[in-house]
C-alpha cells in the first residue's frame, strides 16, 4: 500500500513538473531570398549576410534561423520562379533582396516593380511577414533610369505595409574598403556593415512575425 501511494505521488509530481516548465519554443525560421548579395559571393564559410545577421541577432537574444536562399545572378523573374519551394512551410519570415541584377541588366523597371510585388503578395498570403531590401540604380545608367528604378521598393513597402530597408549596401557601396575587388560586392568587413545597418529593419521584421504567429 505505502509502495502504491508512493507511486501516485511520483506521479502527480511528474505531472506538476511538466506544467510549470513548458516545452522550449521553436527558433523564429527567416528566409534570406536574393542574389549574390544574400548568398555570400566570394566570401567565406560563415562569413555571407545570412550567417552573420543570424549571430548578431542572437547576440542580442533573438532565438532565429536564418537560412540562405540566395543565388547569385537571379533576377526578380527568376525569384519569383523559385519563390514557393525557396520558401519553405513553416517560415516565419522573409528578407527579400531582389533587383540588382535587373538594373545591372537594364531590364524595364517596370518588370522588376511587378515581379517584387507579386512576390510580397504571395508571401503575405502565406502568412509570412516581410522585410523589402531595396537597391539603388547604378550612376552610369543615367537618371532617367534611376529615377524609373529607385522607387519601386517604396512604393511596395507602402503598398503591402512590409517593412522596408532602404538600401542594401547603405556604408558600403562605392567604399573601396569595404568592397571585393570587383567593387561590387561586400568584403567580410562589408558584410559586418550591413549586417549593423539592417539590425533594426530586422527587428522591426520578427515583431510583424510575432504579430503574425
């Protein structure tokens, strides 16, 4: 009889423990969609965009995952062509980095404007919040062009009310020091540049995923 009590009362204290520590929660799952810029071009193990925000954003007691969805050379079409399977169920997030490969080819800027924002619809008819990654047109293809380019990314975010970055490589670009030898894509240091810009976007971007969950 003592043994049997005994065992009730493991039991009941089994059962109280399990109560009063709930199961850990999952990482937040963030998706970097983009090109070269988001996969890590001529960089390091570790030392791509996607790496480094992931650290600096536990750093600061953020419990995420960030993975790596970047190719380099795609295009905003070419996203949008691999945006479902590149954005996985269970996604909570997505930085979106598109369109400098559109301005660097000179496509209509148009197209690159109807490609992003059917992507920014499609993920947040998912359920999926978004943090926009604008780009700036280059100087040498003119203002006429910068001025059909440039404010796309504006005028998405405002659209769909994601949250937007303004410029990519803001500190870094036209900065030798910062730059590969191309002078088009970020060095490590660079990357640390960007990752140091793009914090309180980021930030901003899990609260719209909180609000979402």
């Amino acid at each position: 009889m003592a043994f049997k009590r005994f065992l009730q009362a493991a039991a009941v204290a089994v059962a109280l423990l399990a109560v009063a520590t709930p199961a850990s929660a999952d990482p937040v799952r963030i998706v970097g969609l983009g090109d070269s810029l988001m996969a890590g071009y001529g960089l390091g193990p570790g030392e791509a965009f996607p790496d480094r925000l992931q650290a600096a954003l536990r750093d600061r007691g953020h419990d995420v995952v960030i993975e790596n969805a970047g190719v380099s050379g795609d295009t905003s079409s070419g996203g949008l062509s691999r945006l479902d399977w590149s954005v996985p169920d269970g996604t909570a997030a997505v930085i979106l980095e598109l369109g400098a490969n559109d301005m660097l080819r000179g496509i209509e800027p148009a197209i690159t404007e109807k490609n992003l924002d059917a992507m920014v619809a499609r993920l947040k008819g998912r359920g999926i919040a978004v943090l926009l990654v604008g780009m700036r047109a280059a100087p040498n293809l003119g203002p006429e062009f910068a001025t059909q380019f440039d404010p796309i990314y504006e005028r998405i975010a405002g659209t769909h009310g994601v949250v937007l970055m303004p410029f990519f490589l803001d500190g870094v670009a036209a900065d030798p020091k910062y730059l590969l030898a191309d002078g088009m894509h970020p060095n490590a240091a660079g990357v640390d540049v960007m990752v140091s810009r793009a914090l309180p976007y980021v930030e901003r971007l899990l609260g719209e995923a909180g609000k979402a969950s």
